[in-house]
C-alpha cells in the first residue's frame, strides 16, 4: 500500500509551442490525499484529491496573467484507472474546461514565482489512482493562458453620482466591458451589498477577462476597502466592495485592464511520474 504524502519531481520536458519557440512544462510535486467518511447520513465535502503541481515556461507565456479551460485527453495510471477529474454538480472544477480563465497569483490555484524566475506555477486536478499503482503513466491534454496585453487604467470619479447609471468611458468600450455603479438598496438578480451604505457595488458586462483588478481609494490614493467578493460568470459579473467609510464626492473607483490579451494553447503530455 502506498503512503500518501507529496513527491517532488525534476523532470523536465520541453513542448513544442507554434512557432520556432518552445514552452516547457516541468513537473514539480505531486501531493494524495485520501479521506474516508464514516457517517453517512452528516455529508461532508470530499478531500479525496491527486494535485500535481507544475511550472510552465517559454518566451510566449513567461507573461501570462491567467489561465483556464484545461482538458484532458488522456489521464491513467499504471493500473488502468482513469485519472481524469470529475466535475461535481453545481461547482466548477479546476480540472474541468471552464469558461473562466483563474489568475495567475500568488496563493491561488496559479501561483506566481519569484520575480528573478521564469515563467509560473499552476496546479492541476486529478481523480485518485488504484492503490496498487505505482505511476500516472501519462497525462495528455492541454489548457490556455491569456498574456501580453496593454495596460489601461479607468478612474470613475464621484461613484456615487453615478449610482444605478451606466459609467461612459472609452477605455472600457474599447476593452469590450459595459459597466454600471448598483444601487445598494435594491438588491436584484442574486447579489447583494456586503456594508450598506459603507460599500459600493459595480456589475460588468463583456470581455471580463481584461479586468485585472479593481480599488476604491480617497482622494490621497489610499485604499476604502476592507473586503470584497464577486458575484456571476465569465460573461457578466457584480464586484461588491466593504469599505472603511460611506461614499462621497473625494472617492474614486480604479479599474486595471490589460486591453489585447492573447489566447495560447499549451500542450500538456507527461509520462511516467511517479506517485506519492
């Protein structure tokens, strides 16, 4: 019986990429955990999970800012069993081919490397193999990152006179986004203010994936927000933001865009890792 635990790994295998570059993709760790439920009747959400950790690299994503819709053609162990992911019913699954793409940054699913280091970590999701197994005996698909881009900064001054209209700007209709400041007292369509009055709430519709990161700051430049949270999918979304006091005429929304993101498929296909 194999133990679970993590296995670091040192291959590396390099991908052939479209054009004369190359993308490498080297296996880092692998980690198993099992968990067994002995009441039936009080569910519990499995931790039963396989997690290999790999970096990426090569000139045409070191700067990728995300990533996503990763699938998997073939997905064994050495025993047979089919590794690929399952996606449970009304959640989305890292492992899946979501439409969403996940950023790239430090503590997430994709983590960031130092900044004297190349390219980016991610970790992918894998269903459990057979006890009796000894490799995952290959792992063949890919998955997509979005890099590049050019940095576009909104600045939405005044937000609070603009509640419950549409914010006009040519930054974000050249990025494809259509925004609008919600009304915290009327509360539609699922979402909801996190502070009251003490909060501000902005619904984006389009291209989301240019939306890097929001802020609402005072008039020094310091950040208002002490929380936030984000409601909807890759088409349409609601950003909520708890804030450090109510808005007023010196607040302003910041909105960081990266406008022309490019869409690159990377190959995935890893033989013989040795299992935890």
């Amino acid at each position: 019986m194999r133990t679970a635990g993590a296995v670091v790994l040192g291959l590396v295998l390099a991908i052939p990429a479209y054009g004369a570059q190359k993308i490498k993709i080297m296996p880092v760790q692998l980690v198993e955990t099992r968990a067994k439920q002995f009441k039936k009747k009080v569910k519990f959400p499995s931790t039963s999970e396989l997690k290999l950790t790999i970096h990426v690299e090569g000139d045409q994503v070191n700067d990728a800012t995300s990533y996503g819709k990763i699938k998997f053609d073939e997905a064994a162990d050495d025993a047979g069993t089919d590794l690929k992911p399952k996606k449970a019913k009304g959640m989305s699954s890292f492992g899946g081919s979501d439409d969403e793409f996940k950023p790239l940054r430090s503590g997430m699913m994709g983590m960031r490397q130092e900044e004297d280091e190349k390219g980016f970590r991610l970790e992918l999701s894998l269903g459990l193999p057979s006890r009796k197994a000894i490799l995952i005996s290959r792992l063949k698909g890919e998955f997509q990152v979005l890099a590049g881009g050019t940095e576009k900064t909104v600045t939405i001054k005044k937000p609070k006179n603009l509640i419950g209209k549409k914010v006009e700007d040519p930054v974000l209709e050249a990025a494809g986004l259509e925004a609008r400041i919600l009304d915290p007292k009327k509360k539609k369509g699922g979402w909801f203010s996190m502070g009251g009055e003490n909060s501000l709430s902005i619904e984006l519709k389009g291209d989301l994936k240019a939306v890097q990161k929001m802020d609402v700051i005072d008039a020094k430049g310091k950040s208002l927000t002490s929380g936030h949270m984000s409601m909807g999918d890759h088409k349409k979304k609601t950003y909520s933001y708890d804030l450090d006091k109510p808005l007023d005429d010196t607040t302003t929304l910041k909105i960081e865009l990266l406008v022309g993101l490019k869409t690159i498929t990377v190959p995935l296909d890893l033989k013989d890792l040795e299992l935890p």
